[in-house]
C-alpha cells in the first residue's frame, strides 16, 4: 500500500490513484494538519482519501500520529486539505486585521487576545499562535511559502469546480508579497506585518488611540 501523506493537488492525487490501481498498488492520500507541536505529541489531524477498507487496514498507522477521519474516495484527504489551509490562512488574517486595530486603537492587543479567547471567536489559531504575535517571533512552524502553495492548490481546486474564493485569493496575494519581500521562510503568523506595514504600526507600540 502507498500512502501519501503530503500536499498536492486533488487531480494530482486521483491520477497517482488511478494510475497504482492499475498496477495492483492500494493508496491512501493523509495530508495531515497540526503544525510541529502536534507532530512531536503525536496530536496530528489526518484527513484520509480512498477506498474504506484500506484505511481501516492504516488505521493504526495513523493512529500512532494522531486522529485520522476517512473523508472520502481517493482524492478527498487533498480537499479536505486545502479547506483546512483556507480557514487557517483567513483566520490568521483576521486576527492580525484584529490586533492593529484594537492596538492602534490603544488596547493592550494581550487583552484583546484574552478577552476574545472565551468567545465565538476564540479559535486553535489563535490560541496556537498568540506568542508569535504578540512577541512577533516568526520563526518558523509552518512557513509562509509553503502556505501561499497550499491556497495555490485551493484556488486551482475552485477554478475546476467553479467556486469563488475571493477572500482566500487576498489572503494568497498577501503571502505571495511577503514571499516576494523574502519572508516566504518566516512563520505565517507573519501575516500580521502585512497589516502592521499597512496601518503604519506595530502592536503592542504606545500610541494615543482615539482621540
């Protein structure tokens, strides 16, 4: 059996597929989410695409990484995917979107963090990446080059089925000028410092908020 546990195109993977059936070879596509932390704890999330029986034949496989879910036929982990990669990458843009706002604004954006956490909008994204922001380390989890590839499969799989992403193609462009600005191999919670350079100010700096 093959299991493929990187990311790629859903096409890509349907090909590779059909292509190994022909040769009598099982596969599974596993693209995982979870970022460093929930490698080393063996936390990961798993999103599996093929044939049923074979995934219950990995499933301890996968179970030593983390919690797999069968999505669907061959394909389906590689969808799954790239929706997976949408909301993270838009959520981190609205969180950096939040934090210049209400820090320009005057509020400690740590207080703006904690406040919100309790919430609807307290999300895993936030709550994973809230030192990256507010002590702006961006050394890398999960790099900005490697997430403007994955909402590049994204925006390729909507071009196919015919669905708009219009705020996933904003975000791709912001991490396509971060990569062009050579911070493609900075963290993607760098996105905040689209916002920052835009707003003309970083968080967590004194400033005279409303006036």
């Amino acid at each position: 059996m093959l299991i493929d546990m990187s990311t790629i195109s859903p096409l890509v993977t349907k090909e590779l597929a059909r292509e190994a059936s022909e040769r009598g070879v099982k596969t599974l596509d596993a693209p995982v989410s979870g970022g460093e932390p929930k490698a080393v704890s063996g936390e990961l999330s798993i999103m599996v695409g093929g044939e049923e029986q074979d995934f219950e034949r990995a499933k301890p496989v996968f179970e030593a990484m983390g919690t797999p879910v069968h999505v669907g036929e061959a394909g389906s982990g590689q969808i799954v995917k790239a929706c997976n990669q949408i909301i993270v990458g838009v959520v981190l843009e609205g969180v950096s979107e939040a934090l210049v706002l209400g820090s320009k604004a005057g509020v400690d954006p740590a207080k703006i963090i904690e406040a919100v956490s309790g919430g609807l909008a307290g999300t895993k994204v936030m709550e994973q990446k809230r030192d990256n922001f507010l002590d702006h380390d961006f050394e890398p989890g999960f790099r900005i080059g490697l997430h403007h590839k994955d909402l590049g499969i994204a925006l390729a799989t909507a071009r196919e089925v015919g669905v708009p992403l219009p705020v996933t193609a904003l975000v791709d462009q912001m991490l396509q000028e971060l990569t062009v600005k050579g911070r493609g191999d900075l963290d993607h919670s760098a996105l905040l410092s689209v916002i920052e350079d835009a707003a003309g100010h970083q968080i967590g700096d004194k400033t005279e908020g409303l006036a």
